[in-house]
C-alpha cells in the first residue's frame, strides 16, 4: 500500500509537469486516499497538489492542502519548509489583496532564511516582498484621486518600498550568479519606475530585461521587454521609438503563435501612428486588430476596433467610412452594456450625419469603400478632405474641465497622460507575468522522490482557513495544531512515525508577535485592500490590461490636420472621445 501511494504520487508529478494538471490532481487526490506513514512524502503530496489545484484555479482546494502542508511543516520542526511555506502564503495573499498580511507573512520568510543562511530564500523573499508591494501600490492608485502629474503621497510610497526591495534581490541575485533571477528584478523595477513616473529610468531597467532575455532564448519575455520599452517611449514623447519597440512585440508574438498579443501590438501601433499623424497606416494596423478581435470572438476589442478606425477615418477625411464604424461600435457598445462606449457613439454619430448633410453624397454613409483591405492590412486609400466648415461640424470637442495653454498642444498632451500616469497596464508592461514568473518560482514544490530524501518543505498558496485558524487558536497555540495532526488526509500514525510529531513544538513555534500581525491584520482589513475595483467591462484578450491609448486618442483628436481645432473650442460641446480610462478599463494583473 506505502509503494502504491508514492507511485500514485509519482505519476501525478509526472502529469503535472507534462501540464496536464487535471490528471494530475486525480493521481494525487487517490494517493491521499490510499494514505502513508511517511511524513515528508505526504507533505509533497500536499505541495504539489495544492499547487496543481493553484495552477487550475481553483484557489479553495489549493488553499486547503495548502494548509495541511503548512500544519505539518511546523507539527515536524522542519524550520525551512516554515520559512518557505510562509513566503508562498504572502504570495498568495497577495494574490487576495490582502497584502498588509502577506507582507508580515513574507517578512517571516525573509526573517527565517537570514537566520538558516539560505541566501536563495532570502533572494526570494525580497523578491516577493517587492512584489506584495508592487501590488499593493497599483491597487491604491485604482482607488484613489489622481491629481495631473503627481501619485497620491502613499502610492509613491508603497511603490518607492517596491523597488527597494527589487533593488536588495537585483544585488543578492547578482552575487548568486542567478541571470535569470536579475532579469526579474529587472523588469519590476522596470514596472515601478513606470509606474513612479520615472520613464528614462524604466528604459534602462527594461534594455537589461531585454538583453538577459534574448541571453536565455526567452521569445515571451523579450516580448513584454520590448512592449514595455514601447509603452515608455509613447510618454517620453519619443513616438517614432515607440513604433519600432511595438513592431518588434508584433513580430515576436507572430512568432509564438500568440494571437491575443499580436491584436495588442497592432492596436499599440495604430495609436501610435495616429500620435505620427500618419492616419493611414494607423487604419491599417486597427484593421488588423479588428480583424483578430473577430475571429477571437472579442467583443470589447472589436468594439474598441471600430471607435479607432472611426477617428482615423475622420483624421482623413472620410466621414462616410467613418459613420459605418460609428454605428458598428454602437451596435456592439449596446449588445456588451458599455453605456459609456454607446454615449460616445451615438454622439459621433450624431455629428458624423450633421456632416454628412452638408456634402453631395451622403448616401456613401452606408456603404463605405472597403476594396483593396485584407486580413494582412493595405493602406487605407485617403479620400478628398472636406470643407473647413463641415470640420467644424467633426470636430472632437474638449473636456470642459481640463485647462490648456492656448498655444501648447505638447503639453496638454503630456499633462493629460501624467494624469492618468497611476492606472497603467500591467501584463503589457511587465505584469504579472513578471510576478508570476516569481511567484511560481516560490511555489513550486520539490519531487515526491526529493522529499522523500529531505526534510525541507515546500508549500504552496493559503487562504483566509489558514488565518481563521490561527485567530481562533491565540490561546491554544501550537498544541491546538498538533492535536489537529491526527486529521490530516492520508496521514497514517504509526509507531514508526509518532516520534516524529513533536510534543514539544514551544521551540520552533512563531512568536507572539508574528501571530499578533497576523491576528490584527485578519480582524481588521484596510479598505483599499478590501474594496474591488470600481465596475468595469472585462478585458477582451485583445486589448491592454488598462488602454491608456484611449487617452491619448481622445487627445490626438484635438490635434488632428485640418481638424486642428481651436483649443478654446465652444463651451457648449461635450466631448464625444472615450471616457476616462479607469472607467472603461479593467486593472490589470498582478
């Protein structure tokens, strides 16, 4: 029966590194059934089933063995696995929001691996402390004021926190001799600095991402390194640079097969064109991102699709094929419910037909040239330009409440995306897939066979359980835990074993004050960690996690040739661009 159980687990590790997860689990849930004596074999099985479930999704399972993993880490002494256990339970945490916990709880980590001397656990719990507060900062911007230019005094803080941290695991991995954990550290502090504002540094953080990816082959972080450096350059103001970091994104997501990001890289480029003025050949890219947004069946993207190739339409002088997608993306604004996207089309539809009853033709309207365009994307043929006065009657009018110098274009501009400069992307540039690059690193469990061998435990994310267990035993401490032991699935005490369940545990036991952290923590949770983002759309899979283009869009549009309205424009227009990117965005990941 003890064979059966470890092969059983033996074969659900096999699955789960094949990526077949759901198998995996089966193998490993039967070997918790058949059950075992051996105390550090079941806690791999615990690992790496709360993992496997981790990987699925399914984060209460996963929390579940979690636990247990945890409980019997600390029932057996094992001070390493604690240290460990404690750094993927912050990660976790951090995952929840709750990340004034997971801070205490990778601290923890941090604390046990300097006093073992573990100098790669320790690496990794800086890593994931900056992470918790990486996190943390770009959740504070989602909910709070954002004044033009500045991060509310707490955001900058949290995030200043961040890439000190990142800057402790940058040097500590350096001296490991650890390249690819240097160009984590490279890319988050890339992130932060983006974030803080700091965009040259973020360029320089984001060239050595760069260059450690392509050192490892890495196709998919070369990617993010090079949308990254493009999302830096757009408010660098370095447009043309920009251009050529997304068309490098373009040409590496093609190369992974990887339709959602290329629909991302050609919506990057058309709005970048658009900041060029080259209003053909930012057509030419949104047709492309409409056309995958189609065959990827994303709604939100396609609609997006049809706003853009309607401005740009407009910016050329084609109003009649600018109304066929007006009206496309108010059909698609109403069968989605995004109320603001169908405000925002009916008013450009509203001006587009004004327009068009000032011109000879206004049945073209209906029935727009589209010969000539393929999925691959030909250059939009620029039609005859309209009359000054019927361009008065397109103009994009401007948001009432947002000063400009009567002569600066620039820098209404660059004051708008400072605005905006908190609530940025995330997976674009760097997001999470950064931080799930660490994460993963620090949850990922050790064989059946090693842990067999070892006693060092590894445990994956925890849940809310875990810390309801640890409030309500305050008073009972470590025996309340041990005396749980006995009902541990798969757990078979024996007299082999029972020596090993320690009587004793006030030695290796948390102290108070981790426990109090907690406890508090638990009781009490901060608001901003508590509350959801404000009611949004979800992200299509073709769109950026927070599509800051919407802005510069509705910006661009002030801009425009001949549409170069006059920026003291009428005061009774309301302004038809999109709305403001935290209501129609989601936030990104972390």
């Amino acid at each position: 029966m003890e064979a059966s159980c470890l092969e059983l687990a033996l074969e659900g590790e096999r699955l789960c590194k094949a990526g077949d997860f759901k198998a995996g689990v089966a193998f490993f849930e039967a070997a918790v059934q058949v059950g075992t004596e051996d105390l550090k074999t079941l806690s791999a099985i615990y690992s790496q089933l709360g993992n496997a479930y981790f990987y699925l999704k399914e984060y209460a399972r996963a929390l579940q063995f979690h636990k247990h993993d945890l409980l019997l880490a600390r029932t057996i002494g094992d001070r390493m696995g604690e240290a460990k256990a404690s750094g993927n339970l912050g990660n976790t945490l951090k995952v929840l929001g709750r990340f004034d916990e997971a801070i205490v709880c990778c601290q923890r980590h941090l604390d046990i691996a300097q006093e073992q001397g573990d100098k790669v656990g320790e690496a990794r719990a800086l890593y994931n402390i900056g992470n918790v507060y990486h996190a943390k900062g770009k959740q504070l911007s989602w909910n709070a004021a954002q004044d033009p230019g500045h991060l509310p005094p707490d955001v900058r803080e949290t995030l200043h926190r961040a890439s000190e941290f990142y800057e402790r695991n940058l040097s500590l991995v350096k001296e490991l001799g650890d390249r690819a954990a240097q160009g984590r550290a490279y890319g988050n502090l890339g992130n932060t600095h983006y974030l803080l504002g700091n965009f040259t540094e973020a360029t320089t953080f984001h060239k050595e991402r760069l260059a450690i990816a392509k050192e490892f082959g890495d196709k998919a972080a070369e990617r993010r390194a090079y949308s990254n450096l493009g999302n830096a350059h757009i408010f660098l103001g370095r447009f043309d640079v920009a251009a050529e970091h997304y068309k490098k994104t373009l040409q590496l997501s093609r190369q992974l097969r990887d339709q959602a990001v290329e629909a991302q890289a050609c919506y990057s480029l058309g709005n970048t064109y658009t900041l060029l003025q080259d209003y053909e050949r930012a057509a030419e890219y949104h047709l492309r991102h409409l056309v995958i947004a189609q065959e990827l069946a994303d709604r939100v993207g396609e609609g997006r699709a049809c706003w853009s190739l309607g401005n740009a339409y407009v910016s050329m002088g084609s109003p009649a094929q600018a109304l066929t997608f007006a009206k496309k993306h108010l059909q698609i604004s109403q069968e989605i419910g995004d109320r603001n996207g169908e405000l925002t089309a009916r008013m450009n539809i509203a001006h587009l037909q004004l327009a068009l009853g000032r011109l000879t033709s206004p049945a073209a309207a209906e029935k727009p040239d589209l010969a000539g365009y393929e999925a691959q994307g030909a250059r939009p043929k620029r039609t005859q330009r309209l009359s000054a006065e019927t361009w008065d009657l397109l103009r994009l009018p401007l948001d009432r409440g947002i000063p400009r110098a009567p002569s600066s274009d620039e820098e209404c501009f660059f004051d708008l995306l400072s605005k905006f400069q908190s609530s940025r992307m995330d997976d674009q540039r760097c997001p999470l897939e950064e931080g799930q690059a660490g994460a993963a690193e620090a949850t990922a469990a050790p064989s059946v066979e090693d842990r067999a061998a070892q006693s060092s435990v590894t445990a994956s994310p925890q849940t809310e359980e875990f810390f309801d267990l640890i409030a309500s035993s305050q008073s009972r401490r470590l025996d309340d835990q041990r005396a749980s032991v006995g009902s541990l699935p798969g757990l078979r005490i024996t007299l082999n074993n029972v020596g090993h369940l320690r009587g004793d545990g006030d030695a290796q036991e948390p102290g108070d004050e981790f426990f109090n952290m907690l406890i508090k923590y638990q009781s009490s949770r901060i608001d901003d960690q508590r509350c959801p983002p404000p009611d949004v759309l979800p992200r299509g899979p073709t769109m950026p996690d927070e599509d800051f283009f919407s802005l510069i869009q509705r910006v661009q549009a002030k801009r425009m040739d001949e549409q170069r309205v006059d920026l003291a424009g009428s005061p009774e227009q309301e302004a038809s661009g999109l709305p403001d990117p935290q209501q129609q965005c989601p936030p990104g990941a972390s």
